[in-house]
C-alpha cells in the first residue's frame, strides 16, 4: 500500500532543485525518537504538496506529514542520519526533501527561564512571555493519553517534545503495556487498611521510581506514554455505587477517610525537596466524576458544596507548591 512518488517541481519556481518524496499512510513520528526527530511546526494547509513546499521553504525541515482529515501540516527536522518512515497511518501523506543535510539544530540562546538561580516566578513569566497563542494551546493541549502525545517541541526555544502523563493510582504506568514498577494493591484495597502511613509509604515508593524511569528515559532519548511525572492520582470520587466501574481507583465512600488518604498519597508523591517536587500529584476528577462512562463528559452533576476529600487533597497541593515558590 505504500506507493513513493517523487516531485521533482513540488514547491514550483526556484525551489525545482529540492525534490519532495511522498509516501502515502507512513507516518513520520518523532515522539518515540525525539533524539533523531523534532516537529518544528504546525500549520494547515490545502494539500500535501503545499505542505511539502512549506518543508522546502524551511532550511531547517527534512520531512512534513500532512492529515487529509484535518489539513494539518506539521514541519519536521531530522537531527541525525535516522530518516526513516516509522509508523503506519491511514490518512496521511508524509515526504522528505531530499538535498538536505540532517545535522543537530543551532543550540537556542540561554533565555533567562533556563537559569535555575532565578526565582520560579521569573522563569515562568519569561518563557510565558516568549510563546506565542498556538505554541501555548498546542503545549496545554497536548501531551497526555496515548494519541494526544507528546507536545510538540519548539526548537526555537530549545524546547523538547513532553510528555507530562502518567498513572500512579497503584504503580508506574499501571495500565500501559510495558509495565516498569512495583505493582501495588488498588486505592480500595489500600483504604481498608485506615492506614495513612503506608499510603505515603507507597506514593514515596512510586516517585522514587517515577524518577529512575525519566532518568533513564532522558539518558535513551525515549518519550513514551504513561513516562511522565505528573501523575494522574490520586482519584478522590467517592464511591457511591456498586456498579461504577472505576470503584477501585477509589478511597471508598468517606469522604473523611479519603481526605485523609488524598493528603498522604500528595505529600509522598511530592516528596520533600524545599525546592523541586519528584513528582506533580493530582486530585482528579475535578469535582465531581461519577456518572456513566458512556456520557461522563456531558452528563450534568449538581451538587451544593465540595467535599472534605477535594477540600484535602487542594489543600495539600496548595501547601506543597506554596512551600517551594519564591513569590
């Protein structure tokens, strides 16, 4: 299926000596080689061939991926000889433009967010300052589960592609297919023990491990899914109803006891650094989260007022993050 046809005049005018090969469903996928590859732009355009032009026009593109569904182009570097095809993916054309050298991209300029003797605040407002509205929507909008990874670099800025998501409600990645850490007994079972001491004990565990996993994983040049350190734990819905299928992710139906359960596992997972957290703890799902699976995105839940456990687990972030800002 995969047909490569070659353009010698894709761009049109003086850009007849670059020539733009085009490979129908290949992907070019830069999240799982960051080290060979990086997105250097996305843009929309009509057709694969103009978005090979734009890749032309760019001395710094090798390589662009155009989605028929979408119109969306992205412009990519290839920062070693690795230029291959990696995936397969219905509904794209991807091409490389041949006459291009791939090397290393020119080191970007020591911003000031880059300074780590500087104040948080500072940092921040620097790197805020120089993003522009698609790089900020792109950066909070991607980097999470599976397809909607990794954000894409801004190799201006000397920015890597992210990924922030993880899984920490029992374990590393505890529902991905490449399991790396202590598998530990689900967040229900764990609350039958009233035992706030071992649930910190355990969320200390997994941070320790979350961070051997990014060590090595900035030491491979790998980015995969469910290797982030902002982990998606820990759940304080409560359990009122027998039938929900995420009951074990749970702390059970107190919202007393998961409070209290929700502050132990953020402290453990934060750890105690004055100034860095080993890991980002997160109280989810945002207020209330215990309809139907089919229309939990859509279906209303009204409530009169927030629960000790939410109240608990935001106070312990709140306190944790306020200990380590400078502002």
């Amino acid at each position: 299926l995969l047909l490569l046809l070659l353009f010698n005049a894709c761009a049109g005018g003086n850009m007849l000596s670059n020539t733009c090969n085009f490979i129908d469903n290949v992907d070019l996928r830069c999240d799982q080689h960051p080290g060979a590859c990086v997105e250097l732009t996305h843009d929309q355009t009509s057709n694969a061939n103009m978005c090979c032009s734009l890749c032309v026009q760019n001395p710094s593109c090798s390589g662009a991926v155009w989605e028929s569904w979408s119109k969306d182009c992205y412009l990519k570097r290839f920062s070693s000889a690795q230029q291959k095809f990696l995936d397969h993916r219905s509904g794209v054309i991807a091409c490389k433009v041949s006459g291009r050298t791939p090397g290393p991209p020119p080191a970007p300029p020591f911003f000031p967010f880059r300074n780590t003797s500087l104040p948080w605040h500072m940092r921040v407002a620097d790197l805020v300052s120089r993003l522009n509205t698609s790089e900020k929507i792109l950066q909070m909008s991607r980097g999470g589960a599976k397809s909607n990874s990794p954000t894409p670099a801004i190799p201006r800025l000397g920015i890597a592609p992210h990924i922030w998501g993880t899984e920490c409600a029992s374990g590393l990645g505890s529902d991905d297919t490449t399991f790396a850490g202590t598998s530990f007994p689900q967040p229900l079972g764990l609350a039958a023990s009233w035992d706030t001491q071992l649930l910190y004990d355990i969320s200390t565990a997994m941070h320790v491990e979350l961070r051997a996993q990014h060590n090595a994983d900035l030491k491979d040049n790998l980015i995969a899914y469910h290797h982030g350190l902002n982990c998606w734990s820990p759940v304080i819905n409560i359990m009122r109803h027998w039938a929900w299928g995420r009951n074990d992710e749970t702390y059970g139906e107190c919202p007393i006891l998961a409070g209290a359960f929700a502050k132990a596992v953020v402290t453990g997972l934060q750890g105690n650094n004055s100034r860095y957290v080993a890991a980002s703890a997160g109280c989810k799902h945002f207020v209330v989260h215990g309809g139907p699976d089919a229309t939990r995105q859509t279906f209303s839940a009204n409530l009169t007022r927030l629960g000790n456990n939410l109240h608990a687990c935001i106070r312990e972030l709140c306190r944790s993050w306020w200990l380590r800002n400078d502002v």
